[in-house]
C-alpha cells in the first residue's frame, strides 16, 4: 500500500466521539414534569386557569387576547398571573365593556323554530327497516321530529 502526502490525506480522529447534549426546545410545555419539578423545589404551585378572554385596561389603550393561556403561580404567598396569547389593540373610544345594567336591558332574541327536513331516502330507510309503506313511515318521522332512530324503534315496538 503506498503512502500518501500529509496534505492529501483524509484526516480520521482516532478519538471517540463524545455523545452531544440533547438541544432543548423554545418554549417548554406547561405540564412538563422537569419544569414541575424545579418550581416545587422552589415551593411555587402552579394551575392552569381557563380563561376565555384576557382584557387588560392601560391609560391610553385596552389590550384583549381572545382564547389566551393562564398559568397562575403562587409562591410565597403572592399570586403570579402568566398570560400567552395573541393581542388585539383597541383605542378607548372604540371599545367599551357592556355594564350588567346595560346586558339587563337588552331584548332577548326571539327563537324560531326549526323543523327538520325530511327526505325521500329517510322515509324509504325507515319504511324499510320497520316493514311499513312510506305513508306511514313519512307520518312517524313528522311526529318523531325526523329522528330517524326514534322512528324506526318506535314503528318496530307498536303492537
């Protein structure tokens, strides 16, 4: 075998490579057992509050996160409040909360009633699975509110 230069030799380290630390992720998760750990150590208590809306009044703006995440931390006696969320900004002459007196005087919203509809293949289903016509299959499922279930137990269970 013939030897090389120095220079076009491939250098190989004859040393064993060392195992390389695990590179740890932006952002741990809440319920990480690591992270529970370390804050009980410390004699922080943590809870996951949930929370729909976050709206946080300043002098010259109102900030609302919608759907936020709150963690609350006591340590010590006092209360630490973590919010994680998205930030809407608003002006004070666009935004107002609605006080209990004003939500008091709102009209309530009249419901209509919906009716379900009936379609051929639900009358054909259910004349079928409960051996009746489709006349008498359509008129169960009227009076049944078009549950379809309902109907067919109902057509199998009349004497």
């Amino acid at each position: 075998m013939v030897k090389l230069p120095k220079e076009m030799q491939d250098k190989v380290k004859s040393k064993p490579t060392r195992p390389s630390s695990v590179v740890k992720r932006e952002g741990s998760q809440f319920g990480s057992r690591q992270m529970r750990r370390r804050m009980q150590q410390q004699g922080i208590d943590m809870d996951q509050v949930d929370a729909t809306r976050v709206i946080i009044e300043c002098t010259e703006k109102t900030l609302v996160l919608d759907q936020p995440e709150v963690i609350l931390m006591k340590q010590a006696g006092q209360e630490i409040y973590q919010v994680i969320g998205q930030a809407e900004e608003y002006t004070p002459d666009n935004f107002t909360i609605a006080s209990k007196e004003q939500v008091e005087d709102l009209e309530p919203v009249e419901e209509s009633e919906i009716k379900p509809t009936i379609t051929e293949n639900d009358i054909m289903l259910v004349a079928a699975q409960a051996n009746v016509d489709k006349e008498e299959a359509e008129s169960v499922l009227k009076e049944c509110n078009g549950d379809i279930a309902k109907a067919i137990l109902y057509l199998k269970n009349k004497p």
